[in-house]
C-alpha cells in the first residue's frame, strides 16, 4: 500500500504541502545525538516520565525548576545519590512530589553511566542504534531503565532528534485503519507491526520514520 495516498491526505487536511512539512518534527543527525550531553538525556527521560499520566503542560511550565531541583540531572551524581536527598525531593514544592518517579532518576542514571562507560556516551549509544529496529531499542530501554514501558521511550527518543515512530493514539487509529496493526497498542506484537509498517513505507519514500508517523497521525482527528 503506497504511502503517497496518505500523504496527500494528511496534506489536504492540514492546508498544503508546505504547511504539513513546517509541522513535521526534527530529526538529529548522528553527530548531534553523539555530541549532547548525558544530563541533557536524563532529564529528558525524567520528564517523560513525569507527563506519563499527567497533564503534560503542568510539567512543561515547572521543568525550570526541576532543573533546579535535580541539580541539572548530572548522572555522575544521581547514580549515587544518597536516599535522604530523594525524601528531601519528594517534599519539594517546586515539582511534582511523586516519589516513584523520583525514584527513577537514580536508577535511569545508572543505565545512563554504564552505557555511556561502554560506548563513549550515551548519544553515541543512540546514534548507533539502526531506526529499522526501533522496538530492540524500546525493549533495551525498558529492561534496563526505570519507567521506560509504554509511550515514555518513544517521546523521549523523539524529544531528543532519534529517528522513530510514536504509538500515538491517532497512529494505532490510523494504522488499524489501514489494517496494519491488530495488535494491543502496548504489546511487543504491536511494535513489532507498527516497525514492519514504517519500514516498508521508510523504504518507499525515503522519508525519516519520524516524518512518516507525524504525517500518519494527520490523517485521523481533527
């Protein structure tokens, strides 16, 4: 099934060609993800974590002083951070004051340190992991992070410029639609098909699988 038929619908829907590419996210370079820094990667899956089931512009408009709370997320010092400083946060009125996901950030600053010790960073980390193979790099980040199921990894590789797909609610929709996907929208199966999918799509167009499953998403809604 061609690709192109969903582009022009998602065009359509969004006024034009040129307004739909404005709105298509950025995609990093390889250099880029290797070359950002490893507390700029723990505080993007920390507040993943955090919008995971909450009201995502709350935790938009407190992350300045998260940052200031978490000292600028430096993994070096979270992964080894004493237990009193973890109360000491889930007291602190400038964040979100839940502890389980206070938790996380010590332990996804360990996952972050190890592989950062073992391939030079963990952008470099990143960088290297194939967009053809995006669910290896979910179920990596699952099992060795904190918090990482469901959507949390794939916003958190978007935010940072690596080349995926989102199991958003309007991409399951469309991608059922199209009868590419019967699978539960958080089961390894679905991912499984959701990569065949984009994949063969990445191969038809060329375009980033970002790209691809921005556009997709434009075609269900409003």
């Amino acid at each position: 099934m061609s690709f192109s038929r969903i582009y022009d619908q998602a065009s359509a829907r969004k006024g034009g060609e040129a307004t739909l590419r404005a709105m298509l996210p950025r995609v990093a370079e390889p250099g880029e993800l290797a070359s950002l820094g490893d507390d700029r990667y723990l505080s993007e899956l920390t507040r993943c974590i955090f919008k995971a089931g909450f009201v995502w512009r709350v935790i938009e408009r407190k992350w300045p002083d998260f940052e200031a709370a978490f000292k600028g997320f430096v993994p070096l010092y979270w992964q080894q951070v004493p237990p009193e400083v973890l109360e000491e946060l889930a007291r602190d009125e400038r964040i979100v004051r839940n502890m389980q996901k206070i938790r996380t950030v010590p332990e996804n600053a360990r996952m972050i340190v190890d592989t950062a010790r073992e391939h030079g960073g963990f952008g470099t980390f990143l960088a290297s992991w194939p967009s053809e193979d995006q669910v290896g790099l979910l179920l990596w980040l699952k099992r060795n992070g904190a918090r990482l199921g469901g959507n949390s990894a794939q916003y958190f590789l978007r935010r940072v410029g690596w080349d995926g797909f989102i199991l958003s609610g309007d991409v399951v929709a469309a991608l059922r639609r199209e009868e590419l996907l019967d699978a539960s929208p958080g089961s390894k199966k679905a991912l499984l098909q959701a990569q065949q999918a984009f994949t063969r799509w990445h191969q038809e167009t060329g375009l980033p699988y970002s790209h691809l499953s921005r556009i997709l998403s434009y075609t269900v809604g409003d």
